[in-house]
RNA sequence: GGUUCCUUGGCCGAGUGGCUAGGCACUGGUCUGCAAAACCAGGUACGGCGGUUCGAGUCCGCCAGGAACCUCCA
C-alpha cells in the first residue's frame, strides 16, 4: 500500500504504523449497540469514526471485513454478574417478547445510521444466534482450567490466570489495586475473588432469556460475546479492534483474557478506542439520564436543543474533533460545525462548475500531500478539514478567476476532491439527496421566476426584484447573484 | 482511595521543542442597485508557579481546577 497509515495502539499507548496480518486485507472488529433504547449521541462517536477508518481502509487499496455485532442478550443491569438483562427488563416492562424488543431498536438503530451515512459493516452478527460459540469457548477455558463452576454457573479465574499472563495490560490495571477498589457486592458468593467474571450464568426463574447447557439453563456472560464472534468470522488473530473507551475496562481486558486462554494469543493486535462525548463537561450516558437522542437531534425537540440539527451536521460535528479527545456538547459548537459543513459542501459542489485554466496557480500535489498526511496521521480528520477549507477557498477562487489549474490537474482536482468528501468523510449534500418526484417542475418554476426577476434588474425596477427575492426566501430559496446570472437553493 | 488523562483566543477545536492550524463569531475593506455569497486584511491564546534548554503551548516538578475508568454505559 503506498499510503501508509498510523494508528494509536492502546495496548502499546503509542502510534504504531498499521501492518495488516495478511496483505491486501483488513480484519476489523467493532463493538456495537446493546439494542434497548434509542440510540443517542455517544452512539454516533465510534459508528462515525470506525466508518472513516473502514471507509479509508478501503480507499487506499484493502479489502475490509468489518465486523460490528449486535449485542442482544448477557449485557446486564446495574452490575456484571447480579443484575437483570437490559433486553429481558426492558422487555418485561414492556410486556414484549425479548426478541420484539431487540428487533425494533436494531431497526431504528439502522434507521439512524444510513441517515448519519454510515456505512454498513461487512458482517453485522447477534450474541443470541452465537450461544454454541459461546459455550465452546466456556469449555475449552474451563478445560484449560482457568475457569470454575459454581452453582451452575461458570466464573474466569482472574488470579489463575494472571500468574501467567498479564491480566490488565491493556487498561494498565494490576489485580492487587482491582481487589483493594472493588466494591463488595450482594450474590458474590459464587465467586472466589470479586474480579472474576462470569462466563455463563445460570437464569433464575424470572428470567426469560435463557439457553440449555451442560451447567444450568442460562445465559453467556457480556464479554464472551465479542470472543466468539470476532473469532468465528475473522479468525482467532485479526487485525484491528474497535470500541468506547469506556469498554476499555472491563469489556475489553476480559475479551483479552478470555480469547488468549482459548487460543493462546490475544485476539486483535491494534486496539483502538473513541473518546467520549460530553455535555456540561460530564460524559453522555444512559445512567447519567443526560443523552439526547438522534430522533431528538434531527427534530430540535429536547429542552437543551435551540433548534434541529442534520444528520450530516452531527457527523460533521463529531468529524471536527480528533476521536481520542473529549468532545463537548453545545448549541454554539453544533451550530459552527454546520456552518462550517454547508460551506465545505457548497464549496465541493461548486468543483463541476470549474474550467480549466492554462496554468495551475497553486500546488496541487502538496494539498494533496497534506490531506493524506493528516488522515493518515490516526485519523486526524481535524487536520484534513482544515485543509479542505483551503481547497474551498482555491474553488472560489477558480471559480472568480483569481487562481487556476491546467485540464489535467483539474481533472485530479475533481477526483481527489471526491475521494475526501464524500468517500472518506462520507458527507452528503443533504437538500437536494432529499427530492426526488417534484425536484424539476420546483426548479424550472424556481428559474422562471428567477428570471423575471433579472429582467427587472435591467429595467431598475428593484421593487419587483427585491419581491422576488425576499418572497421565494420566505418559501426557503435562497438566491444568490453572481456576476451573469444567479444560484439558488433550498435551505 | 487507586489508575489514566485533560486545562489553548468570545465559542468549538488542531498542534508531541524553533515555522500562520482550521471553523464559527467579531472588526475593516473589495465586489454588488441593495442584500447574500465570495475574496482580502485584522485582533484576541496556550490554568498558576518553578525548572531543563540557545529556544517550551509542546519536556520535568509542584499547585489549582476538571474528566474517564475502578459497577451497566459508545
């Protein structure tokens, strides 16, 4: 590959330039959505920016599966091994079946993901449809004999395990501080030290969602999902995995322990973690009650909203940051980043317009230089902003006859342009993608309308020019004049 | 309490020892019948105190404030 990209290991906390495990192709592993509620925010941050990665993966040349599961059963309330399953309780309250439940947030969860444009993974599997994997991998620990069983339920033996193997080198914990922070808990009885973790657990009556096994009609714990699945379609050893950082510990360090007991080795070699996103300076969560939802987002109605914000606006917004810092909520910020976007996106639509000029005024080949510097650079999306609003400014400039490029960079001015925008940044115009059946009938009248209105210009008449223009505002075009004519648009 | 990390101009947000980040907002100008857009120009910055260095926002120490994880959360 003749781009090279660097990415921040957390397991080596350094950038490290990717090397692929098998050349030309990229095994990516994302954790996704445990579906019992709307998807908010914070959801928004690792979906966009493993999309960018999955999106430039496959621009510089490799071919990607991308993996990102659909978390549906084991991922309990309140604690890792005593409370109730999200998608059982929601269930319950809601007098659905678990599976009903499931389906209609993944649905909406999907719903809000084609609008933000982010791309569909590769493979997008359930826990649920993966318990025989699950309860493979129970064995083949317990067989290895780094795990227990204690009244029907099956617990990793963390201090067992962690005489050989460093058992928190990836959240740089060590177990003495873990046994000296972790709260006692009810129902840890089971457990012979408070950090083990459940690898199966045996149902109570109540709960519906349970499977048979060999130790007790149950459920798999949370963190074997992820090993079985990232195992079962990109192999024992893949290349990249991908998640919050708040699933750093423990999700991830159990995924670690789990999958190197199973199959000797840890299972991704790059771990890549987003950021949080906050509000007030506190992060966005569902146990802090402080999340505003996408629905919420596209229609403006939550209380902390001044006013609707777009889809590609959001994404925009999360692009603006670099994915390992905190991003803070605001109305001012959310509504820079929008400004920012419908320049960058008027700028870009502007490319078809441009004629070639006899000689190239500016340097094309250091743009471009530059922009695959700064993605390359960890996904420094910040940077490769910056850096296209310099190309918006030479656009306009082309376009006002001030600077210039021959046909055959113009040509590759176009192209590249392409690649950026919409194939890595994955943006969108967003007005126009919208109409479809009126969109010619609209336009012609539009520009009907619009030229009566020069008309009255060359006549000075400029109350009847100026009524057009503000009336047609009122409607949502926008009108521009340009030196020979007018631009409009819907806003 | 433990671990890790953060503190940049009115706002958001890049920047890992020397070179203008960028966007939004603001001010002045050019263009235009006016407006919008565009373009040009401009200002405001690195939490505090010390230290290392020829040179620090960038490295080290201390202090202040904040966050994440240690329990489910992207």
């Amino acid at each position: 590959m003749e781009n090279k990209l660097f990415i921040y290991n957390t397991l080596s906390r350094k950038k490290e330039e990717f090397q692929p495990l098998n050349e030309k192709h990229v095994g990516l592993y994302v954790c996704g959505p445990t579906v019992y509620g709307d998807p908010h925010l914070g959801h928004t941050r690792p979906a966009i920016t493993f999309d960018i990665l999955f999106r430039y993966l496959t621009h510089i040349g490799y071919k990607v599966r991308y993996v990102r599961n659909i978390t549906d059963v084991g991922h309990l309330e309140s604690d890792g091994d005593v409370g109730e399953d999200k998608i059982a309780k929601k269930a319950r309250l809601e007098e659905l079946e678990p599976m009903e439940v499931v389906q209609f947030y993944t649905d909406r969860y999907h719903q809000y993901m084609d609008q933000l444009n982010v791309r569909k993974p590769s493979i997008e599997p359930r826990a649920s449809g993966h318990i025989i994997e699950q309860l493979q991998i129970v064995e083949d620990i317990l067989a290895k004999g780094l795990a227990y069983e204690s009244n029907g339920s099956v617990y990793f033996d963390v201090e067992k395990y962690n005489k050989d193997h460093n058992y928190g080198r990836l959240s740089g914990r060590n177990i003495e501080d873990l046994l000296s922070t972790t709260r006692e808990l009810d129902g840890q009885s089971e457990k012979k030290q408070s950090y083990d973790f459940a690898l199966w657990k045996k149902a109570s009556p109540e709960h519906i969602m349970r499977w048979p096994s060999r130790f007790s009609d149950g459920f798999p714990g949370w963190h074997l999902e992820c090993s079985a699945m990232s195992a079962r379609y990109l192999g024992t050893e893949f290349d990249i995995h991908g998640g919050g950082m708040d699933l750093l510990f423990p999700h991830h360090e159990c995924e670690i322990a789990q999958s190197t007991v199973a199959n000797g080795h840890t299972p991704a070699r790059y771990w890549m973690h987003n950021n949080m996103i906050t509000i007030n300076g506190q992060k966005m969560g569902k146990s802090l009650g402080n999340f505003i939802n996408l629905e919420q987002f596209f229609d403006g109605k939550h209380e902390l909203l001044e006013q609707a914000y777009s889809p590609m606006t959001i994404r925009f917004f999360i692009m603006q940051a670099h994915y390992r810092s905190t991003l803070d909520f605001s109305n001012e910020a959310l509504k820079a980043a929008q400004k920012g976007m419908e320049r960058l996106l008027e700028g870009y639509s502007k490319l078809d317009k441009l004629a070639a000029g006899e000689t190239s005024s500016f340097d094309l080949q250091e743009l471009k230089e530059k922009c695959y510097a700064a993605i390359s650079d960890d996904l420094n999306t910040p940077i490769l902003i910056a850096h296209l609003f310099e190309a918006v400014k030479q656009i306009n400039n082309m376009l006002s006859g001030s600077a210039s490029l021959s046909a055959d960079e113009l040509d590759q001015f176009k192209t590249f342009m392409k690649n950026m925008v919409v194939d890595i940044l994955g943006l969108q115009m967003e007005s126009q993608s919208q109409e479809s059946g009126n969109d010619e009938v609209l336009s012609q009248t539009i520009e009907l309308l619009l030229n009566l209105r020069i008309e009255a210009k060359t006549n000075k008449d400029w109350a009847t020019a100026d009524r057009i223009r503000n009336e047609l505002q009122a409607m949502g075009v926008v009108v521009k004049d340009t030196k020979d004519g007018f631009e409009w648009g819907l806003k």
